[in-house]
C-alpha cells in the first residue's frame, strides 16, 4: 500500500532525525524564519530531482522514437 509506505518513510526520517539532531521537530527550538529556510532549500531541491527526471523521460522518449 502506498499510504503505510510513505508511513513508513516518515517514520524512518523521524529516527534519522532524532539520530541525527538528538531531537524530534517537535522539540527543536529553531526560529521560525529558520524552519522556513530549511523548507525553501528542500522545495529548491525537489525542484531539481523533478527537472532530471523529466529530462531522463524526454531522454528515453527521444531515443525510442
């Protein structure tokens, strides 16, 4: 099932977390601006992963044809 898969990863990143930080998010104190930062730099890479993907496609496509 997809949803307890992405369950799963999320529980896997909380202990990653936790092992990494020593703290859930919870818990941790950042500032606000902080955790907005740390949102934007993730959503910069999404990006990224997201335009080599539809290039591979496009790759794939292209050769096929």
């Amino acid at each position: 099932m997809i949803e307890a898969s992405v369950i799963q990863d999320i529980k896997d990143r909380q202990q990653l977390g936790i092992a990494k930080y020593g703290t859930t998010l919870e818990n941790n104190p950042l500032p606000l601006r902080d955790w907005l930062e740390h949102q934007y730099f993730e959503l910069l890479d999404a990006a990224l992963y997201c335009k080599r993907a539809i290039k591979e496609i496009d790759d794939a496509q292209a050769k096929s044809n």
